[in-house]
C-alpha cells in the first residue's frame, strides 16, 4: 500500500512538473502540430483518398505520444539528476522502479493530451475526420499503444542514466522510429528488410491496429495484433528489470548519482 | 595595423569558442546521432511520406528539399550553442568591456556554423544521390553549390538573431526548435509555398531558405544564373536583414546591460 | 551495540581518464577505517576536502558500497541490509541541490513523506511539528526556488527527519550559511542529540565541531589520525600556544630568525589589508614573546597576543604531522 501511495505521489508531483515547464508544452503541443501541419499538407497533395488523411488525422498526436514517452518519461533518471535530486530519491526505502513508474504514466498522460490539438488541427483546417472510426476497438488499440509505450520508457529510463550515448542515438534516430512504427504512412510501404526490423517494435503492432480501427478497409487481425504488441512490451520490460538491478549495483559501486 | 590584428583576436577567439560549441558532444556516437542519423532519417521520413502521398516519381522533390533544409541544423542551433559557451566560459562581459569591433566580434559567430551547415547539406545530398538517385548530370553544379552557399550563410543570419535573444532568454533554444521545424512547413521544402494561406506566404518570404530552396531546385534542373539571381538575391537579402535585425538587438542589449539591466543575463 | 560501526573499510574509486588512450586510474578514498560511534552520541569527522568524509558519509546511508570491509548502522550491514535500514535512518548533504525546487517545501515533505512511506496520519501530524520548529511555518506553501540559503537548508534538515530518524548523518550542514543560520542550524543539531538521536556530522569548521560534539575524529587521506573528544584532541597541542602580532614587511631573513627560534613549530604569515598577521605555534609562549624584540629588532609590532591553542590549530598540526 505504501508503494502504491509513493508511486501514485510520484505522478502527480511530475503532472505539477510538467505543468509548469515550458519545455513540456513543446514535446506534447507545439512539435505534434508541426509535424501534423508538415503531414496534412503532403498528404493532402492531388486529391488525396480518407485513407490516406487518417494518418494526418493521427500521426502528429502518435508523435507527440512518442516524443513525451522516450523523452519525458524515458529521461526520468536522468531528470532527477540535472535536478540534483537522484541521490535523495535513492537512498529512500521506495524502490527507484517504483518511482519511475509514477513518473512514466504522469509523463505519457501528456502524451495522450497530443491526439487533441493534432486531431483538431486536421479537422478545422483540412476537415480530415476518421472516415470509420470503431470506438471500442480505437480505445483498446491505443490502450495497447499505451501499454508499448510505457514499458518503453521503464527500459529506457535505467538505459538511459547508464550510458548517455544510448538518449543520443534515440534521438537522433527519432525520425526514423516515426517511419518504423508507421506513424505517418503505412509499414506496408518500406522495403521488405524494414519491415522486418518494424516487426519486432511493439509500437508498430498497435500503431497497425490503432489505424485499422479507423477504416474499413481490412483485412484486419486486432487480436493478433493487440497480442503481439503486448508480448513485446512484456519482453522489454524483462530487459528492463536487468537494466534497473545494474543501475543500482552501478550507481552504488561508482557513487555517481550527484554528477550531472 | 594594430586595430586589424586587435579584431583578428576577436575573430580567432570566437571562432575556437564556436569550434569547442560545435564539438562538444563530440564523441564518435554523438557525431553519428546527430550530423548522420537525423539528417537521413528526416530525408528517409519526408521521402517516404511525401512518395505515399503523391508517387515514387516525387521522391526527388522532397529529398531535395529536405537536404537543403538541413544546414539550418547548423546555422540556428550552431550559433545558440556558441552563445551559450560564451555565457559558459564567462568571455561575454570580457567581450563586452573590450574595445573589440563589435560587428566584427557578431560576425564572427556564425563564421564556423555556416562551413558546418555547407558540410550537412552535402552529407543529405550524397544520402539524396546514392538512396533516391538524384540524377546531378543535368545540374548545374556550380550553381547549386553556389546556391548551398547562400542558403548556409542566410541561415546563420536567422541563427545570429536568435544568438542575440539567447543573451537574455536561457529558453530561446526553445524558440528555434520551434522555427527549425517551422521551416519544413512554410519554406517550400515538403510542398509549393502557394499552397499556404497568404499570411503564412508573407513569414515563408521573410525567412531565409525559401528563395534559395527554389533556386536551388532550379539549379539541379539544370537552370543558369541569370534564371536565379533574383531568387539569391532576395534570399541573400533577406539574412542581411536578419543578421542586422540580431545586430542591432546585440547593442540594445549590451548597453541595457551597461545600465545594469541584466547582468545576470551574463 | 555500537549504532554505527566500520571495520578496515575501505573504498577505492575506479575511473578513466584520457579520450583516445583510455587509462585507468585508482583513487583510495578510504584506507581501512575502523570506528565505532555509541547510540546517542553526536559525533563530528574532521577532514581537509578530498579526505574521504563524504565517501564515508555515503557508505553510511547506502549511497556507496565500500571495495572491502564492514559497515553496519543500528546493527545491518549498509550492503545488503539497505531497504530496512533506509527506512531507520536520515540524511543531509549541504548545498543547493536536494530539492525540488519548482515546487513549494510542503510538497518536497509530502513527497518525501511518501517515499518513506511514512503513515498519511503520522505525515499529517509530523510535517506542521518539523515545519514550526525549524522556523519554516508560513512558508511552506512558497516555491523553494524563492527560499533563502539557510531556508534551503531547514527544508533538507526537515526532510531528513520526516522518518524520525534514529540515526541522522549530516554533510557539512552549515556550509555557506551565514553565521546567524549556522549557529541556528548547530543548536538545533544539538537538541536533536540530546533527545535521544545519533548524530554523524562531517565538518570543516573546527570551532563547530568542538561547540557541538561529543566526540571528534580527524581524517586525512582516507585515513583516521585522531579520534577522541574535542579536549583530548586538543592535548595534541597542549603544551603548546600561539603567539600572534601584526607586522608591516616582514624580510625573508627575521622570518627564517622566528623559525630558528627554540620551541617554535610554525610561522604563518598572512596578508590582511596593509600589514601581514604572523602567527607562530610554539611550545613555551611566553619565551618566544620576549625574543621577537630581538629577532624584529628595528620593526613596529602590532596587536601582539599569545592564546591557548584551539581545536583548528591541533587539527592544523594534525594534518600537517600525518603527510
């Protein structure tokens, strides 16, 4: 019960974090509008089909989703040591995984807030709408989309406080997980070797199922594919429990947890 | 003879405080995630969208267009991080106090991002050529050299202002994520301007890149200069004007400062 | 039982330095420490900086696991006692980081609170009782960013015993506070002592250490060289003083006569202003007064005094004796 209270303390004292920080705004509103303005408009080129709208319907909040979940909730290491305050959090008697993920579902509760202003934007400016949206099936898909995205950001957060080099290569390599996991036009589309390397990112699976609950067009396999999506999350999450064991024997050995 | 060498010093000075900004996350994995990774993968990203969109037989348009785009990696977040070194390494009140040539000691910022920001852009160019196959044998290579150029050095105009915001907003790196991605919307790089509102039209004209993109598409179509000069004139003028409309805000603020406006700015 | 004890601890830093030829280099931070601190006691560590004083400190508190040795607090090994132990003990470590600073003290408490997972009745109850006696009531709801120095440290101290610690350590607390603050900050300490808590301070300032401890030890290059209570310590120097005078231009060679002079162990010479403040350690005071009219023959002597010798000048020669 009291991992619970201390888990739940650390989700909202991150929301009234991100609340007041302007950066926050930035990952969540500003970039998925920009994206989602890039998006339409191309995609709106010659006459384009509804199919082809959805994803600037959906893309600008998917990337939204994704920039607040690897680097808000995924920084959530490394965000109490800019903070200075890593050594106090770890020296208390609440697991430091307890805490993170307190931290990760505050951070992705900004994530979902990106689908509003995209979804808005692509309505009132390109009357881009969900041609035929299956409510219950959009809501599991991106329940499932959530649940990728936070095991995600459980493996980074231990990732990315152990070797900096790995926040750097995510982010430079952003763009191309927006291609992998079909953010903003079909996998079906890459090469057949990339489609491969999409396969095994659970985004990709739930992304799929996300955009299919939007159109007739099929065929469609939710459950293979909400099946799928959620075993490879559970896969990064056994990753992540060696990551957050190495962290501490790490951090305990080095005694680095106060440098920046 | 001395005052040449005096400005020469400040040159030099704030040509090494550029290296060590451009540098400082220079390890090898650094170089590879963001001089490489994020220049293809925007390449890769936009090429896919736009050929998803509208047909594979576009895919040199965006490829093109995204290639040239990238040396404002360079020209806005190279200066802002040049700024930020000299905040770092305590030389601004130094710089301030000095009787160095200011214009010269300005300039002199955006001297290293604009050979970056050439280097980056022909990185995306070779990724445009070996990936899509952008046939350069029509091209005017000379031209769109030229034309790269330009568009590198207008840029760092853009960037040279926000250098200037940067004097006293620590969150003007905020500002230009927004306009480095801003550009990809309003400068001709994914779609035709004309496409715009004519509002958004006015701000595309009066950023940098927009008359470059188009001149330098035209070069790679094989066009002369005498068919863009009016493009790179335009374009030319336009970061003159930004890289003054930074200057002037330099020596607003430096004499703020000098009153005791914001010396915690420094 | 001993509330906190090392035995032969020892810590040892592993880095590289150097980009392209990577070479590794061993720091010892602490050289097989053996203490043993009584239930109850208010003990302070001495130490020039880098001698090893927050490295123990983290060992302590689970922060740091030591390369070789034992550590034990309240009876459980810091290794692999540490998630019944964290819930035992408290810590301050100075300086500005620590805290959240966006958000107001009463929630970095309430925070906190939880990740001790403390009891929400005994929080509701204990926060107001922290607040009110360490001067912070009626601030509480104002961003730490706007708090003063030594409200910043209040709020740490606060923090560290939201728990109700048994055993409290803090790292050099008073660092950059004002005087007024610091000797708020020590007497509150103190009362936390006598109420029954064991108190670990690391400190640097000497005269600190010997108006709140019970007891001292003095560490130097992760080594202990001294340990006892501030009087025992001070019976390093004890047959021993300190004359001081305040001279304008003092030559190298009436500097090398006061060296040279029977009984004296050092002469330091410190600018002030226009003049320089000599100060020698001797044995025998009085004697060494009534030859600097003969080795400063011709030169104008102010201020001149002989005191007892205080904990900072045993400490000084402690120091000094053990490189």
């Amino acid at each position: 019960m009291s991992l619970a209270r201390a888990a739940w303390r650390a989700f909202v004292i991150t929301i009234r974090m991100r609340v007041i920080s302007q950066w926050s705004y930035l990952t969540w509103l500003v970039f998925p509008l920009l994206f989602a303005a890039v998006g339409l408009y191309v995609l709106n080129s010659g006459g384009a089909s509804s199919s082809h709208l959805v994803y600037g319907v959906l893309g600008g909040g998917l990337i939204g989703y994704w920039s607040v979940a690897y680097i808000d909730a995924g920084n959530g290491i490394q965000d109490e040591r800019w903070n200075g305050t890593l050594e106090q959090i770890f020296a208390t008697p609440t697991p430091l995984w307890v805490i993170l993920l307190g931290k990760v579902c505050a951070g992705l509760f900004f994530g979902v807030l990106s689908f509003l202003p995209t979804a808005a934007f692509a309505y009132f400016g390109f009357h881009a709408v969900l041609p035929a949206l299956d409510p219950w099936k959009f809501v599991i898909s991106l329940g499932v989309l959530t649940l990728t995205f936070f095991c995600i950001a459980l493996t980074l957060a231990p990732l990315f406080a152990l070797w900096r080099w790995a926040f750097n290569m995510i982010n430079g390599f952003e763009l191309g997980v927006y291609i992998l996991c079909g953010f903003m036009f079909p996998v079906a589309v890459l090469a057949p070797w990339a489609q491969g390397v999409a396969a095994v990112l659970a985004p990709t699976w739930a992304v799929r199922a996300l955009y299919a609950s939007t159109v007739a067009e099929g065929p469609h396999d939710f459950t293979m594919w909400w099946l799928v999506a959620a075993a490879l999350s559970v896969a990064y999450l056994v990753g992540a429990y060696f990551l957050y064991g190495l962290v501490e024997r790490e951090a305990r050995v080095s005694g680095e947890l106060a440098l920046a | 003879m001395r005052r040449l060498g005096l400005e020469a010093a400040v040159f030099a000075r704030s040509t090494f405080l550029q290296y060590v900004a451009l540098f400082q996350w220079a390890t090898v994995n650094g170089y590879i995630a963001y001089k490489v990774l994020l220049p293809v993968t925007q390449i890769l990203f936009f090429v896919e969208l736009g050929v998803y969109a509208t047909g594979r037989q576009n895919a040199l348009y965006f490829a093109l267009g995204n290639a040239l785009q990238l040396t404002a990696n360079a020209g806005i977040f190279g200066v802002i991080a040049t700024v930020a070194n000299e905040r770092q390494y305590g030389t601004l009140p130094i710089l301030l106090a000095s009787p160095a040539n200011r214009l010269v000691t300005f300039l002199s910022r955006a001297f290293v991002n604009v050979i970056d920001g050439i280097a980056t852009v022909v990185i995306g160019l070779v990724i445009t050529v070996v990936l899509f196959g952008l046939d350069l044998h029509h091209a005017n290579l000379a031209l769109l050299g030229l034309c790269v150029v330009v568009i590198s050095i207008t840029t760092a105009g853009l960037g040279l202002m926000f250098g200037s915001i940067g004097l006293v907003m620590r969150d003007a790196i905020i500002i230009a994520n927004v306009v480095y991605y801003l550009l990809l919307i309003v400068c001709g790089i994914n779609f035709p301007v004309s496409r715009l509102p004519g509002v958004l039209q006015l701000v595309a004209y009066s950023l940098p890149l927009t008359r470059g993109v188009q001149a330098a598409r035209d070069a790679a179509a094989g066009a002369s200069l005498a068919n863009v000069s009016g493009l790179l004139a335009g374009e030319l003028a336009i970061g003159v004007l930004w890289a003054l409309g930074g200057y002037v805000l330099f020596r607003a603020l430096e004499s703020w400062a000098r009153r005791g406006g914001l010396q915690e700015a420094y | 039982m001993a509330a906190i004890e090392a035995r032969q601890l020892r810590k040892t830093y592993r880095t590289t330095r150097g980009v392209f030829r990577r070479e590794k280099v061993e720091q010892l931070a602490l050289r097989g420490v053996d203490l043993a601190i009584e239930p109850g006691e208010l003990f302070g560590l001495l130490g020039p900086n880098g001698a090893g004083k927050t490295t123990m400190t983290k060992i302590f508190t689970t922060l740091l696991l030591p390369t070789s040795g034992t550590a034990m607090v309240l009876g459980l090994d810091v290794v692999r006692d540490q998630w019944r132990l964290r819930r035992r003990i408290g810590f301050v470590f100075g300086g500005e980081r620590g805290l959240y600073w966006r958000l107001s003290g009463l929630d970095n408490l309430r925070y906190f609170a939880d990740l001790y997972r403390i009891p929400p009745e005994v929080t509701r109850k204990r926060i107001p009782e922290l607040l009110g006696r360490l001067g912070l009531a009626g601030r509480e709801r104002d961003r730490v960013e706007l708090y003063s120095r030594g409200m910043k440290q209040r709020l740490h101290l606060a923090r560290g015993l939201l728990n109700d610690p048994e055993v409290l350590f803090l790292d050099e607390p008073t660092i950059g506070l004002d005087p007024v603050g610091a000797r708020e900050l020590r007497v509150i300490v103190r009362e936390l002592a006598d109420a029954g808590k064991t108190i670990f301070l690391t400190t640097h300032y000497m005269f600190e250490a010997d108006a709140i401890c019970d007891r001292i030890a003095v560490i130097k290059g992760g080594e202990i060289v001294a340990e006892g209570t501030p009087n025992s310590i001070k019976k390093v120097v004890r047959d021993q003083g300190v004359v001081e005078f305040e001279v304008v231009g003092l030559p190298a060679e009436k500097l090398a006569g006061l060296r040279a002079l029977t009984g004296v162990k050092s002469v330091a010479v410190a600018d002030h202003e226009l003049a320089q403040v000599v100060t020698i350690h001797c044995s025998r005071p009085a004697d060494v007064m009534t030859q600097l009219g003969v080795v400063l023959d011709g030169m104008s002597l102010e201020k001149v005094s002989s005191r007892e010798p205080t904990l900072e000048d045993a400490y000084v020669q402690l120091i000094g004796e053990s490189s």
